[in-house]
C-alpha cells in the first residue's frame, strides 16, 4: 500500500473500529431499552454478573471509566435497584459495589444479548472469538506503550 493509502478514511483501523463500535452499541440499543439499562450499565452488569461483588476502583479498572463517570451511573443504577454501594469496614475509602436480587435476574433476561448479536454480525462464533482476542492483543499493545 502506497503512503497516500494509509491515508484515505477506509484504511483507517481507528475509524473502522470507531463505526463498528457505534454500529454495535445502535444493535444492543433495542436488547437493552427492554431491560430498562443502557450499554455502560449493561457493561457493569457483565463485571457484577461474573464477580458478584467489585469496588469502584476495580470497576473502573475493568471498563477503563474514569470514577467522575463511573459513579453517577452507579448511583442511578443504585436508584433502580440494581445494585447496592457501601463503604468498606477496613477502609472507608473504599466503595463496595454488590448486586440485588433485581440485578441478578436481569442475568436470565440478558443471556440472549450475545447469541442475537453473534447471530446478526454475520461471523461465525469461532471468528468473532478470534476477532476479539486480536482487537484485545492491539488494546494491549497500544496501552503499554502510554
């Protein structure tokens, strides 16, 4: 590829990754409304659903969302009874995030999300495995050289 390629809009990885992104968020869009919760609430369920039990900072740590971010959605998650925050006993600094009930079965709602968007992508499990774990070899990589 010529210099003057790389630089023509399709040839762009950050912009084929940026609408793809955009092109996936609009498809949970509709999965999600019917679970009242949006993506990055969606995201933090996925931690909770997994772990049970997080901090804010390893949630933070986990979605790479700053905590300004983090915690107003957690307190509107908190509001619909989703989870719950409390203070740690041996540091107060510390918030423990858990999941309620309501939280927990939102789970068998949402066991379907991949399956739907698997079968709408057009790939095969097997290559959107394989594509996953190559976009997360590149966030590796870009993340250890800042």
């Amino acid at each position: 590829m010529s210099s003057s390629e790389f630089l023509k809009l399709e040839n762009q990885l950050c912009f084929s990754l940026y609408a793809s992104s955009r092109a996936i968020t609009r498809m949970y869009r509709p999965l999600l409304e019917e679970l009242g919760i949006t993506y990055p609430q969606y995201l933090v369920l996925l931690v909770l659903w997994d772990q049970e039990e997080s901090t804010v900072k390893e949630l933070s740590e986990k979605l790479d969302l700053d905590s300004g971010t983090l915690t107003p959605m957690l307190k509107r998650m908190e509001a619909q009874q989703l989870l719950v925050r409390r203070r740690s006993q041996e540091d107060e600094r510390v918030v423990n995030i858990l999941l309620t009930e309501t939280g927990r079965a939102l789970y068998d709602r949402a066991i379907c999300i991949p399956q739907t968007l698997f079968a709408a992508s057009g790939l095969s499990e097997e290559e959107i495995v394989s594509f996953n774990q190559q976009l997360q070899r590149i966030i590796s990589s870009v993340n250890a050289t800042m």
